[in-house]
C-alpha cells in the first residue's frame, strides 16, 4: 500500500534482494506478492539499493516502471 500524500510505501513489503551480474537482473522478493525479476538493471543501482535507509522508498524511485520486469512466483 502507499500512502496517498506521498505515493511511497507505508510499510515494508520487500522481503530480500539479489542482484544476478552475469545477466544484469534484480531480483527482488516482496512479502505479500513473490517475485518479480528486473532486467538490465546496472549494478550500481543494486549496490545504492542495498545501502538505502529505505529499500522500499528506493525501488519505488528508482526501480519501479523503469526497467522490464518479470513476475516469477507468487509466495502463499
């Protein structure tokens, strides 16, 4: 969920990231939804994520809609 003043997100809802080098993808796993693999991604960006106060506020800047993306699995 986001929250409407802002449009970031009001809780964490990411579980894990991974970064693949060989084939430049972000991996990240959400909590309620599974997931979602992200192509050509720089590895910079991977690295800056890992060290953000927020990981969430950070995918949703910088992440989000601008790179191609893949759902691999929804987690029950």
């Amino acid at each position: 969920m986001f929250t409407p003043e802002t449009g970031v997100p009001d809780r964490n809802r990411i579980k894990a990231v991974d970064y693949i080098s060989e084939e430049g993808v972000l991996a990240i796993t959400f909590m309620d939804s599974g997931i979602m693999h992200y192509f050509h991604v720089p590895i910079a960006v991977y690295m800056s994520m890992m060290v953000s106060v927020s990981k969430d506020m950070f995918f949703v800047k910088n992440v989000k809609n601008k790179y191609r993306y893949r759902f691999l699995k929804y987690q029950e």
